[in-house]
C-alpha cells in the first residue's frame, strides 16, 4: 500500500514538472534529484569503506549538470580536480578509489539528469517518454514475472527478477513507445517508435540490474529510505538514469 501512495504522489508531480513547470522550477528539481541521487551513491560507496569527497563530488556535479555546456573538456577538468583533491587522503592507497568512484557518481548521476534538460528543450515528450517508459516496464516486469516468472534473469544481483518479467517489460514498453511517439513526435514511424522503446527498456532494465549489482556488492538492500514502498531515490531512478541518456544519444548522436 505505501508503495502505491507514493506512486500517486510522484506521477502526478513528474507530469507537472515535465509538462508545466517553469524553468527554473524545472532546473531546481533536477538539481535536488541529482543532489538526492549522489549522496545516495556515496553512501553505498561508503559501505564499501571508499571515502568519498562527497560535497567536492556534490559541488563538481552541480557545475556540470548546471553548466552552459558540458563537454570532454569540462570532463578533464573534473577529472583532474578530483585528483588532485585526492592528494588529501590520510592514505594515498585509497586516492584511486575515492577519484574513480567520485568521477563515477558525476557522470552516473550528474551526467543522466543534464539529459533531462536537453530532452525537455527538445521537447517536454522526450522527456516523459524516457521516464515514463520505465513505469510501464516496472508494472510489466512485476505483473509478468509474478504470474508467469519461473528462470531467473540475474540471480546473483536481483534474485527477484526473471526472464518472463523482462520479457513483459519490453512488450508492453514497446506498444507504449508505439502508441505514443508517433502521435506526439512529428514524422516518428510505428517502425521507429517500436525500435527506440525497445532499446530504452532494455537501457533501463540494465539501469536497474547496474544499481542492484552496486548495492549488492555494499551489503545493502536500499540506497535510502526517504520513498515509502521504494527505499531510496536511486531506487526509484535507477532506469531513469540510463534511459534517459540512451534517447538523448539518439537524438543528438555523438559523431555529429
């Protein structure tokens, strides 16, 4: 039941932000997403006894999601304040740890919500279509793979999960995708549509699977408690994280 309330709280204020809200609006809620997520990340991290930097890492993430633009150049740079910052660590067999997981959690976290805003420039769709494409896979997954689920997907990193739920989550996605997009996208073919859901869903699955995999090895069975009925932001988000950079390299390739 908890989990269910918090899905009525959250779906109607995802539609508001994505559709409705001002831009600054828009740009605050990203940001605080992004703070929620990499301070979950470090916690994890710190399970693993790697000390994070993490208001440095909190800090360089909000210049990078923030920033005008962001490119390999603003990367380098990241990278090599990140290291240097790792000069202070008490042992210096831990600077390539803390500097690794750091530039991590950066782009991992910082990096997926900066697509945020350029899917909603776009269009408030792409946007919502990224998102919301998990919600259809998860309601999938779950009804699928309870019902019918009998060969695990991933049992070392989600027990729960299995190949007839994945199954579902991409069939029901896709005929998401296809009745959406090419209504709401000018020139999207039923072709098109059907591919880049399929695609997307399998993104956020192996978002999910990637999270599951990170808190598995920490010990730890949420990244956080502030969801009722989910456990922690980076619960909720972790498709969110991968799907929504996948439709943005789609729609601005990186070899143009």
């Amino acid at each position: 039941m908890r989990r269910i309330v918090t899905a009525l709280i959250l779906i109607p204020s995802v539609i508001y932000v994505v559709f409705l809200a001002p831009a600054i609006l828009f740009r605050v809620v990203v940001a605080a997403l992004g703070f929620a997520c990499f301070h979950e990340f470090s916690a994890i991290a710190a399970a693993q006894r790697i000390r994070m930097p993490v208001w440095l890492g909190q800090a360089l993430g909000l210049v990078f999601l923030l920033a005008p633009v962001a490119d390999w150049r603003m990367m380098l740079a990241l990278t090599m304040v990140v290291m240097l910052w790792a000069l202070r660590a008490e042992q210096l067999s831990e600077a390539i740890g803390l500097s690794a997981t750091t530039i991590l959690g950066i782009v991992y976290v910082y990096g997926a919500w900066r697509c945020a805003g350029l899917l909603r420039s776009l269009s408030p769709w792409w946007l919502f279509f990224a998102v919301s494409i998990n919600w259809v896979a998860d309601s999938a997954a779950l009804f699928v793979g309870k019902t019918f689920g009998k060969h695990k997907l991933a049992p070392v990193v989600s027990p729960a999960k299995t190949w007839e739920g994945a199954v579902g989550a991409a069939v029901f996605s896709t005929g998401f995708g296809m009745a959406l997009l090419p209504r709401v996208v000018a020139e999207m073919t039923l072709a098109q549509a059907g591919l880049l859901s399929f695609v997307v869903c399998v993104a956020g699955q192996m978002g999910d699977l990637a999270e599951s995999a990170l808190k598995r090895g920490a010990g730890v069975k949420d990244s956080g408690h502030m969801l009722p009925g989910h456990g922690g932001w980076l619960d909720r988000l972790d498709s969110t994280l991968f799907s929504m950079p996948v439709v943005t390299f789609y729609l601005y390739p990186p070899y143009q």
